[in-house]
C-alpha cells in the first residue's frame, strides 16, 4: 500500500490535488495539479482523506480540455468562492443534480423525526444524510522550508515523515438550523414521484442561501478523524489566492468592453509598486507620480478657490449661506488610480510621427499583452508579501481567443517558465543579478500554478501528456443525472506517449475534443470518409468526428489513449491480401495478410483472408468501444476487394466500366470469383488515389459506399444497417444485375 504522504523536494510549497464535491456537475471529482503523481480517481462513495499519496507539482501548468459544459469553468468558480473574502451564497441549482433526493429523504427522516419517541436520534439522522458541498486542498511542502508562515496553523500531524496538509472547506447547514429548513414544507397529494420532489425542493430552495454557510477545517492526514475546526477564513487567504483570468476580457466587443482593458493593467501595477517595500524602479516611478499628483491638487485647488470666491456674492444674491451656515470651499483630489485606469492609453507608432491608439492593434496581440501584464499584476502584488510563503492558483480561460496557431503554441510551453521571466524583471529593476538565487522572493514565494482551460487543439497537443486533465460528461440515467469524470493522462498505462504527442502536434488533430473518432489507412480514406457520411449517415455529420491517417502499422498505438479517453473508434482498414510469397493478390487466392492493425487485432499473425471473411470473424470486429473494418463482399456477389480503391470499384461497377459476368461461353455458371477481382485489382492500378479520392469527394456525387465502410459508419452512428431505407439506387441497380 502507498504511503499516505511524500517529501517533496526541497523548498517546495504547492496544491499537489483538489477535491471538489456536490458542486454541480463535479458531483466527485479529484483533480491531480502536478505533473507526475497519483492516479485521478472518480469514487462512487464519499471521497476519504486518507491513504493518498500526494508529490509536488514539478510542472506548474494543468491544461484541463474537454466539451463546453463539462465542468472546467465550474472547477475555477467553486475554488474562486469557496476562497472569497465573504462567505458564499450557494443556490440550490448550485447543487449536483444527485444531492436532490439526497435532501428528499433527509426531509422525509426529519418528517419522521417530528412523530417519533427518538426525535433526537432521527434528527441525527437526517443531518447526516443532508448534502454538502466541499473543496478540499492537498498541499505538499518541503520541511527545509525557511519559513512556514500562514501554513504552520494548517499542520496538525504529528508525524515527522508527512510534508501533506489537507484543507477542507465545506457549504453546509448552520448548527441548529435544520427545523428552519425543513419546518413548515408539508408532503403533497402527488400521483408522482417527481410531482412531490418537484414540490419539495421549489419550497426548499430559497432556504440553503440564508441557512447554509462556509466552514473551514485542516485535517490530518495520517488520521482523518483528527481535525482542527473553524479555521477563520482571513488566515487561508494569506496561504492561498485564487485568480481567474476570463475569456471574455473585454477586447472584441466595442459596445459592452470596458474602455481601454489594458491601461486597467497599469493601476493595478502601481498599486503593486505603492505598497512595495524595495527601493525598485517602480516604487520610485509611483512615488514620483503620486508627488506630482498632489502638486497638481494644490495648484487646482488654488483655483478653484479663487473661482468660489468670485462666486460668493452671487450665491449670497440667492440667499447662501444664510446666517446658520458656513461659506462653501472647494478642495481638488485627484485619485492617481482612477486617474491610470481611465486616462492611460496605449499606443502604436505609425507613419509620419502619427501614433495609432490600442483598439488598432490586432485582438491577438491585444489578448497577449493582457493576459501578460495581468500576470505580472500578480506576480507584483505577490512580491509584497514580502518572506511570507503562500500559493498561488491562476485559472487562465481560452488564452487562445484571437490569438494565431503559432502564438498559442508559444504561449503554453513559456506560461511554465513565466516566474523566471518576471525574476528577471525584477531582478534588473532592483539592480540586482542574483535572479536564481536559492531563497530569494521572487524564486521561492511565487511560485504560481496555472490552471488553462481550453478548445485549442493546437494548445493541447503542444501540452505534455502529464499536464492534460480530460473533462468528460458521458450520458448515463438522463440529463438529470449527468456527472463530470476526469481522465488525467499522467495516469495512463500502456501509452506511447513520445509517438502519440507527436502525432497530434504534427497533425494538429483535435482528437481530445472529439465524440467519436475514425482511423484510417491512408489520404484517400480521409478525403472520401467525411463525403461518405454526409451521403450515407448524415446524423453522423451532426457529431464531433475526428478523422485520423494513422496507417495500418500505428492504429494499434492509438488504442489505449482511445480506450483511457473512452472515445468510441472506428477503425477502417485494408484487407491487404497477399500470396504465400508475400506479394499482392487477390482476395480469394490470398493466404494470409500485410496489414498489421488486423493482424494485432485478432491476435493472429497467421489469418487468412477467408478466415476474416467468415460470419464468426464479424463477432470479432467489435471489441469494446472500438470496431475494426475492412473489406467484404457486396451484397450479392462474393468478390471482395484488397483495398479501398478495388471496393470502391465493386460498390460501383458501372462507373468503372467493370463487367461482373463472365464471357460468353462461361453464362450460366456461377460468378467467377477470381475474374472479378483480376479485373477490379487491374483497373485500381491505374487510378490515382489523391486524384480519385479529391473527384469523388468533390467533383461526383453518383456513387455508391463501399459496404464495409457503411456498416462501420453506422455503428459508429449507433445506426443498424436494415434501419437504413435504401441505398444509392446505381450501387443497388448494380449489385442486383451482377
């Protein structure tokens, strides 16, 4: 059994895990925030403390990826309010949609409660089955620490060996509040179940607000049972910051943006600089403004004075100030923050000495210097803390709005190494060159996470496989009952990790965003695939499909991502028929065949094509949540092709002046099985694929599909083959004559 706790290296402070509970769709979800750790699990119980391992967060940045509403900018807002100066306000829709009957029959045992002899008891027992909704911190640190600061109150273990402190901050019912909360809702003569749930939680929910609060308790990991409770929420805010960068920052829309984003950058940088304790350039820069600002209220005020006097006998005309009161002065302030945040523009040379304001330079570039000096906001409040260790949580939302496939690729591989870049900074405002200096401020007390939210596949290929954590809602019970699950790729077994990040790097696919996925053999498969859906099974064209050329050699590379993503795949491959010398035939006179993903997928190195073309060996295509398919026969005939290009040609004979009868002297007889496919396999030779592919795609749109791709698209579909009314009538007309 792993041991409850690690030492992390050397001063390390960092969230190694969060837990979250009952909070909408993340109804139990833990998320591992380091860059190699313990495996993400999803519990069908109450999550339990102890027996974790934790380890420090080697890389600070977590990509979360995954479909819209799945849960990504809730995990950002759970940890954003559960950490707010204020305690939260939770609704009941705040509630994972499993808490409702967790409520119902904490009512119905407080309703028995009310008429039992063991009131008290039952009473006991409807608060324990009442829900909560919980955000739990792992934080590892390291005992060479200098300093602990805001942390050592977090500490209860007392067992040297554990460098893990678990914070835990839950949204619950007050203390003497349950008759509140369940007094007065009385059952309903309902006909249905959810008739009466329906009437019980519209009179329970504008209850949880006023009644429900914010607790905060540290627990020990070596004994879960040992907890230290009402921890006040000021002292986990001077340990803890959660910042939110949203993707609606306030660039692209000219009639709701507020005005000039990015000078609002500059007053949150002098007020960094004001309450600065070092003698840095930016300290004096503020000071040297906040001067001159008090020089321009004096000189200001002088006039406005003087204009009030001059103005005193015609208010004392209309009677002011009256003899009980006092003469008006005028006194100028000027707030140099307001001052920054409405009068500071930045601008671009142009030509001719003219300089172009902010709103002409591109929203990218635009959206790139925001999110920048933003973090370099933070970095600047963060420093003055002054030797006070702390941990900084930044959720970074779609940093790829408007920004090029290039320029977001750059932004997540250097977002890691910002806290070096803004050391440098520092270090050469302060005059100074130690900027890696072991102990210093700026490398040990920053030390940010990121959170990155995207729908970039070019951010989430570039990622590392360790740092994805993939968001997956998978239907299950109705929409009512829809949960959040996350697959942290750090934990998968069995990948090629090098070959596979890769791959989705070269190619740009946007596999983690897909529903389902399609692997094929070659460019003409991912040319004709998505023609053949939209003509054969247009409800799959209404689904998130990606299409990957992997090849017959590397499909099996892609299986177990696939399967850990739970993507459901289609595998089209060729049957590559080959004679006892290893060289290409015919289907019938094969025996065996070259193609590697059917070989790996039946666990056979010696199958025979009419071994793949028995009705046993399509049992054996399913495995799972993958399909593989290759070429059969079409219906009617018992040729079958070795590639795409000779299936292509059976599934539309006319179209390729391909005659399925054979000579004269030969009618009557059956087909003739090794002449068909002689002629198809002669008249693909000739066909360029590329070109045939891109003329079928775009140019024709009278031709059949080839029946063992159809049959695995509308699996793929969810689709049965005779559910389908009929097919291109010249593929049908064909087949039927032959």
């Amino acid at each position: 059994m792993a041991k409850p706790y690690t030492t992390p290296d050397s001063h390390t402070l960092a969230i190694s895990k969060v837990h979250i509970s009952n909070f909408r769709l993340l109804a139990n979800i833990d998320i591992n925030l380091s860059s190699d750790g313990w495996a993400v699990e999803n519990h069908p119980e109450k999550s339990h403390p102890s027996n974790e391992r934790t380890t420090d967060a080697r890389d600070p940045v977590t990509v979360l990826i995954g479909h819209n509403n799945s849960g990504k900018t809730s995990l950002a807002e759970a940890l954003i309010r559960f950490t707010s100066a204020q305690s939260p306000k939770f609704s009941l829709q705040d509630f994972s949609s499993l808490c409702h009957e967790e409520f119902y029959n904490a009512w119905q045992a407080y309703t028995t409660a009310e008429s039992s002899t063991l009131h008290s008891e039952r009473e006991v027992q409807a608060r324990e089955r009442l829900p909560e909704i919980l955000v739990r911190f792992h934080i590892s640190y390291s005992p060479e620490m200098p300093s602990f600061g805001p942390l050592s109150e977090l500490i209860i273990d007392l067992v040297p060996e554990c460098n893990t402190a678990i914070v835990e901050m839950s949204y619950s019912l007050q203390n003497g509040k349950l008759s509140e909360l369940f007094g007065g809702i009385t059952p309903l003569d309902a006909t249905t179940e959810e008739e009466e749930l329906k009437h019980f939680l519209d009179a329970l929910q504008p209850r949880i607000p006023r009644l429900f609060e914010r607790t905060i308790t540290a627990i020990d990991p070596t004994n879960p049972k040992n907890r230290k409770t009402d921890i006040p929420i000021e002292r986990l805010r001077q340990l803890i910051t959660v910042d939110f960068l949203q993707a609606q920052r306030g660039l692209d829309d000219e009639k709701e943006r507020p005005k000039d984003p990015l000078a609002q950058v500059f007053q949150s940088l002098f007020e960094a600089a004001s309450h600065s304790d070092d003698d840095s350039s930016q300290k004096m820069v503020a000071e040297r403004l906040q001067k001159a600002v008090e020089g321009v209220e004096q000189e200001l005020g002088g006039e406005m004075s003087d204009m009030m006097r001059a103005l005193s006998p015609a208010l004392e005309d209309f009677g002011y100030p009256g003899l009980a009161s006092s003469a008006i002065e005028a006194k100028t302030s000027l707030d140099i923050s307001n001052l920054l945040r409405s009068y500071t523009t930045l601008s671009y040379p142009g030509d001719s000495g003219v300089t172009l304001p902010e709103s002409y330079s591109g929203l990218g570039s635009r959206n790139l210097i925001l999110i920048l000096f933003k973090l370099l906001a933070y970095y600047r409040m963060y420093v003055n803390r002054g030797d006070k260790p702390g941990l900084h949580l930044i959720f970074i939302e779609e940093p790829e709005a408007h920004l090029h496939p290039q320029m977001q690729e750059v932004f997540i591989e250097q977002l890691g190494q910002i806290n070096s870049i803004f050391s440098r900074i520092h270090s050469r405002d302060r005059g100074t060159d130690d900027v890696l200096k072991q102990g210093t401020n700026t490398e040990l007390y920053w030390s940010p996470q990121f959170i990155v939210t995207t729908h970039s596949s070019h951010i989430a290929n570039r990622a590392p496989f360790s740092t994805i954590r993939y968001f997956r809602v998978p239907a299950k019970n109705g929409l009512s009952k829809r949960e959040t699950q996350i697959k942290d790729l750090s934990t998968a077994e069995g990948l090629d990790s090098a070959f596979l990040h890769q791959y989705l790097t070269l190619t740009a696919s946007d596999l983690f965003f897909a529903d389902k996925a399609i692997l094929v053999e070659g460019t003409s498969e991912r040319l004709l695939i998505p023609a053949m859906i939209r003509k054969e099974v247009p409800e799959l064209a209404k689904q998130y499909v990606s299409i990957l050329e992997v090849g017959g050699f590397y499909a099996d590379k892609f299986y177990p991502l696939l399967d850990f993503l739970g993507i459901q795949t289609l595998v089209i491959t060729d049957l590559d028929a080959v004679d006892a010398d290893g060289k290409k035939s015919c289907v019938h006179q094969g025996v065996a065949t070259s193609n590697t993903a059917i070989k790996n997928w039946f666990n056979n190195k010696k199958i025979t094509p009419a071994g793949l073309l028995e009705p046993s060996a399509s049992v054996r295509k399913i495995q799972a949540n993958r399909r593989i398919a290759y070429q059969i026969p079409e219906d009617g005939l018992q040729s079958c092709g070795r590639t795409l290009e000779d299936a292509l040609i059976f599934a539309n004979p006319s179209l390729f002046d391909l005659n399925l009868t054979r000579p004269e002297s030969d009618k009557g007889k059956s087909e003739n099985v090794t002449y068909n496919e002689e002629e198809a396999l002669k008249k693909a030779k000739k066909l360029h694929k590329t070109t045939s592919a891109i003329e079928f795609a775009v140019v024709r749109d009278d031709w059949g599909t080839p029946k063992y791709i159809l049959e695995g698209l509308l699996w793929l579909a969810g689709t049965s083959l005779s559910s389908v009314a009929q097919q291109p009538a010249v593929r049908m007309a064909e087949i039927n004559d032959a």
